[in-house]
C-alpha cells in the first residue's frame, strides 16, 4: 500500500489572512439555554437578523482595541471582508469605530455572501432540542452522520461551506495580492479557511472550538499561508 503524500499547501500571493468570529449573539446564548432546559420553542424571524447581546458587543470593543493596536504597529489589515449577516456586521462597525476612536486607519470593507454563516435550511434558528421535537428521524439521520458531510433540508454542510470559501479564497488571491486580509465572519467559515489552507489532501477536520469574537491567523511564508494563531481570545 502506497503511503499518502502530505497536504499540497494553498499557493497564494495573499499577504496574511485572519479571522474573526462575531461577538456573541443572542442566538449563541439561546442555544445554550435550551440544550440545557430542553425548551423546544423557535423563534420568528431571519437567522440572518440575529444581533448581538450586550456581551457580544463588548467583545467586539475588545476585538477593535486589539485592532487598533496591530493597525497603529504596521500590522493591519489591508482589506477587510465581512459577512452581510447583522451579527457580523454588527461586530465589525463596533471594532472599526474602535480604531477612529484611535485616530487609526479603518480599511476597506466588502461584504461578501461567500462568508455567510453555514445555512441549516428549514431548521433555521432551531436549537437542538427544537430540532429534535420537530423531526425525530431528521435528528436521527444527523446524528448518525459524519458532520462535515451532513447536509440538512434546504441547508449545507461543513463542506459546502469549505467549497465557497475555497472559491473567495481564490478570487481575493487574484485581486488583493499582497495585502493582508481580515475575514469577519462565523465558526463555520473559520473552519473552512483552515481546511483550505492546510491544502491539497488535507484530512476532513474535527471540527474545533471557534470562540466568539476569537481571532485566527496565517501568514505567508514562500507564497503559503501557514497558521501563526488559532481561535485567539488573548484581547478578551
């Protein structure tokens, strides 16, 4: 039996990429609650309207101090790309108001759909117990699935989420070359981009402890990104 090559790295002529996940939302402690009281209630409205909870806003103060810090040492980012979703924005108006307050330089912001937080489909902003009271055998067939493949009706999975993110990856690499660039963004997109930057042949990821308002980083050396941080809350 052959014995496997290791990942092909991404070749990119991005100067760094970092990622910061939003503050918390009022959708993270709900979920929290109800796994823990088994309340099976759903909420009206979009996930993509979900806001930030006091909480969260203070972690995107934080999040911006630090910012201001790495713009004030030359080591900020040059672009910044951010999710549509309120929580996102949300987070990044906060931060980038932050460094004004500074008197630092706020970068270009985009926002960009292939950041958007991994859709549940008609499960949206259902929590676990929710999800499991309204479809048993939907909850079952999750369950007994390997996450990153598992797709939900209407939804995506893990690794659909990687294929968009895969494909923004490329097209910033086209026309932000040698920038540094700032995602903000959700857990799951953290997720992608370290699984699309550990390369080609990269092993499908457990998928690892994102905190709110964390911030994960690679930098280039020799024309690929190479992870310096992950799922940073050192600024918090």
């Amino acid at each position: 039996m052959s014995t496997p090559h290791p990942p092909l790295p991404t070749v990119t002529r991005l100067g760094s990429v970092s990622v910061v996940r939003h503050g918390e939302s009022t959708a993270n402690v709900r979920y929290a609650r109800a796994k823990e009281s088994g309340d099976v209630s759903v909420p009206e409205g979009r996930t993509e309207d979900t806001p930030l909870t006091e909480r969260g806003e203070r972690q995107a103060a934080r999040f911006g101090m630090w910012l201001a810090g790495a713009i004030g040492a030359g080591n900020g980012p040059g672009l910044v790309v951010c999710s549509p979703y309120v929580r996102a924005r949300r987070t990044w108006e906060i931060a980038a108001g932050v460094c004004e307050e500074r008197g630092r330089a706020v970068p270009p912001v985009v926002y960009e759909e292939r950041v958007r937080d991994r859709e549940n489909g008609v499960f949206a902003l259902h929590s676990a117990p929710a999800w499991r009271a309204a479809d048993p055998r939907e909850w079952a067939r999750r369950e007994q699935s390997e996450e990153w493949t598992y797709r939900p009706p209407g939804g995506e999975s893990l690794a659909d989420v990687a294929l968009r993110v895969r494909g923004l990856l490329g097209d910033l690499d086209a026309v932000a070359a040698g920038r540094r660039v700032l995602i903000v963004a959700h857990d799951a997109v953290a997720v992608a981009v370290a699984y699309v930057l550990e390369g080609l042949g990269a092993p499908v990821p457990d998928r690892p402890q994102v905190a709110n308002a964390s911030v994960s980083a690679w930098h280039n050396e020799g024309g690929r990104l190479v992870p310096g941080v992950w799922n940073g809350t050192g600024h918090l």
